[in-house]
C-alpha cells in the first residue's frame, strides 16, 4: 500500500461497489472508516498559467479502505451526502485542510490558499459557518487564504438561504468558487446576486482543447464574462501543454490539471515547495 502515497502511483481501486447509494455493506464500510482513520486529503497544485508557480492547493478526499485499496471520491461522496456522513467528513476535511495549509505556506516561505469542496448538504447544515470559523482558528490562518468551491445547484436550490450564508462567509474575507462552472444549471444572474469570486472551467470544456471549436468559443466566452466580472479563473483538467498555451493566450491565469501537478499526498506537497522556495 506504500505505492498509492506516491503522487505519481496513484492507481484507483478496480473494485466497484454495486448500486453504490444503497449498498449497505458499503454504508457500514464507511462509518468503520471513519473510526478507524481511514480517510485523508490529496492536495492537486493550483498554478499560475504564465510562471507555473504554485498559487495554492485544492484538497481532495481519498479513502484508503484496508481490503479495497484506495477508494475513489465518485463511489462514496454521493453516499456520504445521502446518509449524512459527508457533513462530518466535511467538517474533518475543512480543519484538515486549513491547518495543512499552514504548514505548507511555512516551508513555501509565502502565501498560499486552499480550496475546499463543500457539498449541498454541508451547506445547508446550520453548523457550516462555525465549523468553518473553528477551521480558521484552530489553523491561524486568514480567511482570504481559504477558497470554497460550491456547484451552481447549491446557489439554485435555495438562493434565499445561500445569500444569506455567502454574505457571512465573505464579511471574514473567505472567498467563493463555482465549481464545474457552465455543467450545471448556469444562471447568469447568479454571478450578479451572490458574492462570488472565482469560476473553475470545467474539464469538459478543456479537454478537447485546443481543436476543438466549440469548447474553444465557450472558453473564450467565460473568460471573458469572468474578466469583466473581475472573477478568477482556474481551467480545470489540464492535461498537456498545447491546453496550457491556449489558455495562457486566451488570458487564464489560473490552471489545474495533471500537466502542471497531479493530487498527491501532503509530504510530497511538502517537498514540491522545499523543493521551490530553494531555488
Ligand atoms: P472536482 O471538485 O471537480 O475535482 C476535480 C477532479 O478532477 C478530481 O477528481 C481530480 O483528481 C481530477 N483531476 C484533476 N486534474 C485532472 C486532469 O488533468 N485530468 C483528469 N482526468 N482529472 C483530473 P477526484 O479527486 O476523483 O474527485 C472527484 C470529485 O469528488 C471532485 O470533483 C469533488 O466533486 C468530489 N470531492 C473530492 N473531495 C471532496 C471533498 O472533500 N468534499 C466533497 N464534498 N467533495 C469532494
Ligand atoms: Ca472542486
Ligand atoms: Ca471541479
Ligand atoms: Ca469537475
């Protein structure tokens, strides 16, 4: 099992679990987990696209069942979110996470951020904005350094409800992506009423890049809809470096993908910025 804590040897378990949001053996497999410590954060660079430096991490869960191997998030997130496990994962990855993040900017010697999945159900739990608050003071870290992604179908479902909680998570400086941007129900209006500061493109739309003519015009599009918004930008799944220069040109500033760091574990995060800041 040492290989799988390798960044470059990451290989996911072949095992699939059958009709995952009703397995029940999978569902008690999940909370012995739980207890037994069996979850842990891979960190994937998030890097400037012009100078490639590291601008900050997104956390990502991994469950490393002792049989199964190393357990993909598609075959138990959606199982967390139905039986409500998700919420204290999500708390767990939350602190997990903003501490980690610590540690990593000291031996980067600057600032970073990370950006933290927050699942539909996590965000509409009325402890999120005191779990988030403990993440932050238990770390020591600035709120301006903690990045969370949302899908558009939080900020649909109930839009009163998500006003409401973005204004109280920005008033501490803490800021707010749209995950999987243009995939789910867009309403443009959205990017209007709620405080929002980066749009992460979808790798559906990347990697067809740059053949692609359609892809490309949407991408240009959102580029610059976020460019007059003044929103980041990270493209998503970045897979070589014909995507790479595109977006460079297209004027993204922020990528993510396989090309530029794959997710891996903390101590090799580690040594990627010891790595950096001794250059
Ligand atoms: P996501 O938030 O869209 O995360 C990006 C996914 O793309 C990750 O899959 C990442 O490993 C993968 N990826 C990154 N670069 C590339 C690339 O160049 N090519 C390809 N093909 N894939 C790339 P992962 O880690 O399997 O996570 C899948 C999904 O699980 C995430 O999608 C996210 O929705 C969810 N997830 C992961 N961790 C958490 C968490 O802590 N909380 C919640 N609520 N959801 C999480
Ligand atoms: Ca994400
Ligand atoms: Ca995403
Ligand atoms: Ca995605």
């Amino acid at each position: 099992a040492k290989e799988t804590g390798r960044a470059r040897c990451v290989v996911y378990s072949r095992v699939t679990f059958n009709a995952p949001d009703h397995d029940v053996s999978m569902e008690a497999a999940m909370f012995e987990a739980v207890r037994n410590g069996e979850f842990f954060l891979h960190y994937q660079p998030i890097v400037h696209s012009g100078t490639r430096e590291i601008v900050g991490f997104e956390a990502l869960m991994r469950w490393m069942h002792p049989e199964l191997g190393l357990v993909a998030p598609s075959q138990f997130i959606q199982m967390a979110e139905s039986n409500g496990l998700i919420n204290l994962l999500g708390a767990w990855v939350l602190k997990a996470a903003c501490v980690q993040l610590k540690r990593l900017q000291e031996v980067a010697g600057r600032e970073l951020y990370v950006s933290v999945n927050v699942s539909p159900r996590q965000f509409r739990n009325d402890q999120f904005l005191a779990l988030m608050d403990d993440a932050l003071k238990l770390s020591g870290m600035e709120g301006r350094q903690l990045l969370l992604e949302i899908t558009e179908g939080i900020l649909m479902s109930d839009p009163v409800h998500a006003e409401a909680l973005l204004l109280q998570i920005a008033a501490r400086g803490v800021r707010i992506a749209i995950d999987d941007f243009g995939t789910g129900y867009s309403s443009l209006a959205y990017l209007k009423r709620f405080p929002i500061n980066t749009l992460k493109i979808d790798r559906a739309f990347i990697k067809d890049l740059p053949g692609s003519v359609k892809d490309a015009a949407i991408c240009n599009v959102v580029l610059s809809l976020a460019q007059h918004l003044n929103l980041a930008t990270v493209a998503e799944g970045v897979e070589n470096e014909e995507q790479l220069q595109f977006l460079v040109r297209q004027g993204c500033t922020l990528v993510q993908g396989y090309h530029t760091g794959r997710p891996m574990m903390f101590a090799d995060a580690m040594d990627v910025l010891r790595a950096g800041a001794a250059e």
